[in-house]
C-alpha cells in the first residue's frame, strides 16, 4: 500500500470543491434511464451517452473524479481515446464500481447485502491497468419502522463487506469509496433515518478500524439525513443540514480527506440547496462535496432523449449542474445561478 499515493488522489478527487460524476449504473440501471427517455438500452447508444457525459468541455473545473461501470472503462470515444485516458489528460481522476449488486440478506426479510469480494483482488489489479485510480462499493440499508429495520446484524454485515473491500483496494493503491446508502423510501420521520444513519456510519467505522484501513486514503460516501420520501412531515433544508452535519460530526474521524454526498432520489436543485446549507453554516473537518448521479445526470438526460443534434443542449444541463454543486460544495451557491 502506497499511504502518499491513496491520500493525494483522496484529497485531488475533492479539491477546490470538486466532486463526483456517479456514472456507474449497471446495464439494468441505465436500462431504467434510458425508458425514461425512450432510448434502446444498447451498447452503442450507452457508448453514446457516456461519451457525451466525459466530452463535456470544461466539466473538469468542478468534476474531479468518475465513477464508472466495468462496460464503460473498456470503451473509447468515436474517435478511439478510451475514456480513461481521456479523463488522465484532463486531470480528472477515473473511477471504477467494484460490486456485483445488492442481494437479498438470507433469512431477513426486506434486507440487503452487497456482493462482489470473491476475485475481487484480481479485479482491482485489472482495473488499475485500465486506468482506476478509485473504486465504489454500495451497501443498501432499508428503513421499516413497522418491521423494526435495519437490524443490527445487517448493518454489521454490510460494514464488514464494506471494510473488507477497503482493505483489497488499498492493497492495490485504489482509493475506496465507502458508500453505505440508508434508502430514502418509506414512511419512516427524518429522526428514525438520523438515528439509522448513525448506527450505519459507527457499524462502518468499526470494521474499517478493524480491518486497519488507513482512513486517510479513503473517501465517504453517504446519504444525506432526511425525511423518509411517504412520511407526511418533511423536513426542510436547514434541518436537513443540522442533522446531517450532527450525524457526520458524531461519527466521521477527521482523518477521512472527503465526504461526497449520494442524492438519493432528491431533485436536483434540492441536493445542490442542501449541500450549500452545510457549508455555508457549519466548520468541518473534511471537504464536504457530492458524488450524484441521478441529481448530476436527470437534466442531461432529459435534454438529449437520444438525439445527437441535442448533445449541446444536453452538455450545458448538465454542466450547469456540476458547477452549481462545486459552488455548493464552497458554500457560494445561490437560486440565481440556476438561471444561467
Ligand atoms: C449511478 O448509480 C449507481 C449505480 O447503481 P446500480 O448499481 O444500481 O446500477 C449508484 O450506486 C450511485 O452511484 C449512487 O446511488 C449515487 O447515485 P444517486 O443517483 O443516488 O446520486
């Protein structure tokens, strides 16, 4: 393990209020995006798509880095620069999803473990030749008050997953992006999901210790504390902020470089506002940043439905979010910039 090279492509990833391109959606996922734009979910046209996403011009002032799919880092653009390589030349760190989906947890009912450890050192020696300098490992953590969900034995499970595929990036001189994603969905109030989070990230921190991740070579991915999306009160964006920030502070050693919000199913200018309450009010100890998928992508997506004459139009939305949420993440964002 090289603890330099971790730490400096740990904090090059969030500087300068940089963050995270989530361009990882499995073959099923952008599956469900590209119905929603009536587009056929076929290589080319998902070729099409990244290669539009990564061709940006000027993305690279607030996106450090890309999280990708193992399809995606093996392509190129129409003009035969493979991604990787076209990220490296413009400073701009290429990202890789390590796990193989959520599965059901056996015997608990509405639960989830996330696979993917067996080979997975092999995996991360291929990818790096490929250009990753970073990985993605999501856990999927379920609220149901009615069910008493999580039990403890799935937060455990899943932050050993976690801490285990930690340990084999580093090994490789990968930085891990640990994601443990409380879900939004449920009728659950925004205390349950505080007090989840919390047991979630403390379970985390836990098993990275034990498993002597070097914590300053990593980065934290996690949801924001919020309202479950069926519950009648919803919190607005201060208290959002105050409980998210609380729930960090509480769990999250100084030493981590970054915390790079997942948006969870938010609307895209909701996750920009709430990120922007965070640091616009509140001392940190990490750079507080983003690592969107849907909350960077859905405008982009939208505007280009397919069509190679709407790629400009495409580019500019989803530029607009990238520099939107780097001012977030500097605590210098406000309503107007959305009209630009
Ligand atoms: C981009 O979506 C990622 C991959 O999802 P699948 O493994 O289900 O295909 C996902 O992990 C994503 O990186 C995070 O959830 C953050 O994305 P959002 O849309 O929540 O910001």
């Amino acid at each position: 393990m090289d603890k330099a090279q971790l730490k400096a492509t740990a904090e090059k990833i969030v500087a300068n209020g940089k963050g995270i391109l989530a361009a990882d959606e499995s073959t099923g996922t952008i599956g469900k995006r590209f119905a929603s734009i009536n587009v056929e979910n076929v290589e080319p046209n998902r070729q099409a798509y990244r290669q539009l996403l990564l061709t940006t011009a000027g993305a690279e002032e607030f996106i450090g880095g890309v999280i990708q799919y193992d399809e995606t880092i093996r392509q190129s653009t129409d003009d035969g620069k493979r991604f990787a390589d076209l990220m490296e030349e413009l400073g701009v760190v290429p990202g890789i999803k390590v796990d193989t989906g959520a599965k059901d947890l056996a015997d608990h009912a509405g639960e989830m473990i996330t696979e993917g450890l067996d080979g997975l050192r092999d995996r991360l020696a291929e990818y790096y030749e490929l250009g990753a300098r970073f990985a993605k490992w999501r856990a999927v953590i379920n609220i149901s008050e009615d069910n008493n969900l999580p039990s403890d034995y799935c937060l455990n499970a899943n932050a050993q997953a976690l801490a285990r595929y930690a340990a084999l990036c580093q090994e490789a001189n990968i930085v891990p992006i640990v994601e443990p994603e409380v879900i939004m969905d449920g009728a659950h109030s925004i205390e349950t999901c505080e007090s989840v989070t919390t047991r979630a990230l403390t379970a985390l921190f836990n098993e990275l210790q034990n498993a002597g991740v070097y914590l300053e070579g990593i980065l934290l991915k996690p949801n924001m504390v919020v309202s479950g999306t069926e519950n009648p009160r919803q919190a607005g964006i201060d208290e959002v902020a105050e409980r998210t920030v609380r729930v960090l502070k509480n769990c999250v050693p100084s030493s981590v470089p970054g915390i790079v919000f997942l948006s969870g199913g938010q609307s895209d200018v909701l996750a920009t506002q709430h990120l922007q309450a965070m640091n616009a009010n509140y001392e940190m100890p990490w750079a507080l940043s983003y690592s969107y998928g849907r909350a960077l992508q859905a405008p982009a997506l939208k505007a280009w439905g397919g069509e190679a004459a709407n790629i400009p139009a495409a580019q500019a939305a989803y530029l607009l979010r990238a520099r939107n949420n780097t001012a977030a993440a500097l605590g210098n964002y406000n309503d107007e910039m959305e009209a630009a």
